[in-house]
C-alpha cells in the first residue's frame, strides 16, 4: 500500500468576515497524495487552484478542515514552528523563478541547507549533484542574469530539491517559458521525480505537464470534480 504523505480533509476556505460579501474559494474538498506521485492540479482561472496550493503549502490556512503533511497538522502551527517545518519539508518552485540575484547559482542552490545549519562538505555535495542532475554543472559561479529563463527556473529545481524535502510544489512552472524549453523542464522534472522519488505537487495549465502528469486533478468552482491517472 502506497504511503499518504499529503491529506486535505474536509477543506474549505471563505473570505470576507460579511455574509454578503463572502466568496467560497474551496468548499469540503478531500485530496489524498502519495509518496513519489507526480500530480497536476488543473482547473479554470478562478476553480480555486491558486487558493489551494496556498494551503498546501501553509501560506495561507483553511477556514475549516485539516491540512496534513507527513501526519504533522499543518493548519494548526503558525509563526517560526511553520517557518521551519516549509523549510524542511516543502520545496517551492514559482512561475517566476524566485532566484536571489545577487547570489550565484551555487550560493542560490545552497541557500535553503544553510539556513539548515547542513556542513559546508554536505552543502557543496549536493549543490554539485543537483546542478549535474539539471544539467547545469558548469555553470555554479554564474549569476541569475547571466542565465535564460529555463536555465533559471532550472536552478530554482536543484534549490527546491536539494535538501530532499517531502514534496515539492510548483506553481505554473513552465508559465513564462517558450514551448520548448517549458516541455524540457517537464521531462527533466519527471526524471527526477522517478529517480529520487519526490512528490511533486504541480498547478498548472500547461498542456505538457497535464500529459505528463500521472495524475490530474480537476478543480472547478471550488471543487474537485474530477480525477484521472495517466498510464
């Protein structure tokens, strides 16, 4: 049996404190994920996508339900406890990269383990096997300016997965890339995913990713709707 690393439980979030005023961004939704899935949620712009992943990512808390990572309740920890456990347990990457451009892309990829307090021999390890793995080594001394964007959202792959988290999520990854590279940095992402295991939680409305993904996950007007696994 499959171990469930992530679970949502009866979530619903509304916003506005006024009953006429309120608006329903997610209602009684329940979403169980496995360890190493590879999942894409997809949906029309305003179904609640953009609502959940910030949920799932402790960002933001449900009005009602449980949000559950690892078996930890994540909507019942706050201030630098939540901090901490999104730093160790989640890996983020953002439509617009998110790279600290003063920074290299080794100091970039290392960010994350060194607020971890991780051993600079560990540090420099890892940077070097995730750089190989995205297909940027080579490149560590180069700044997030000298870089094209899919070489940058690249990067912002090997800082997400460097320190192993539980899962990684990604918010329309391939969103600001051209075809192309966009469908590159999938396959690269799914190789990954199946070499190291990794969960990746994806929202999405890049076709590739929905081919790819082997699982979709449509929400609409709050709602999942509708599920379907890709063989």
């Amino acid at each position: 049996m499959s171990e469930i690393i992530f679970e949502l439980k009866n979530v619903t979030k509304i916003f506005g404190h006024h009953i006429e005023t309120q608006v329903t961004a997610l209602s009684g939704v329940d979403l169980k994920i496995s360890k190493g899935e590879f999942v894409a949620l997809v949906g029309p712009s305003g179904s609640g996508k953009s609502t959940l992943l910030n949920i799932m990512s402790g960002f933001d808390t449900p009005t009602s339900g449980d949000v559950l990572l690892s078996g930890k309740k994540i909507n019942e920890i706050s201030g630098t406890e939540l901090s901490d456990f999104r730093r160790d347990h989640i890996g983020f990457i953002f439509q617009s990269y998110n790279l600290i451009p003063v920074l290299t892309v080794r100091e970039n990829v290392e960010y994350v383990m060194i607020l971890q307090g991780r051993p600079v021999k560990e540090r420099e390890e890892k940077v070097k096997d995730f750089l190989s793995a995205v297909g940027l080594a080579g490149k560590e001394d180069r700044y997030p300016s000298e870089l094209s964007g899919g070489q940058q959202q690249r990067v912002a792959v090997a800082r997400a997965m460097v320190s192993r988290p539980d899962i990684v999520i990604a918010d329309e990854p391939s969103a600001n890339l051209d075809s192309k590279t966009g469908t590159a940095l999938v396959e690269m992402m799914l190789s990954l995913n199946e070499k190291f295991k990794t969960t990746f939680i994806f929202s999405t409305h890049d076709p590739v990713i929905m081919e790819k993904a082997r699982r979709l996950v449509t929400i609409k007007d709050g709602r999942i709707i509708h599920e379907k696994k890709n063989t």
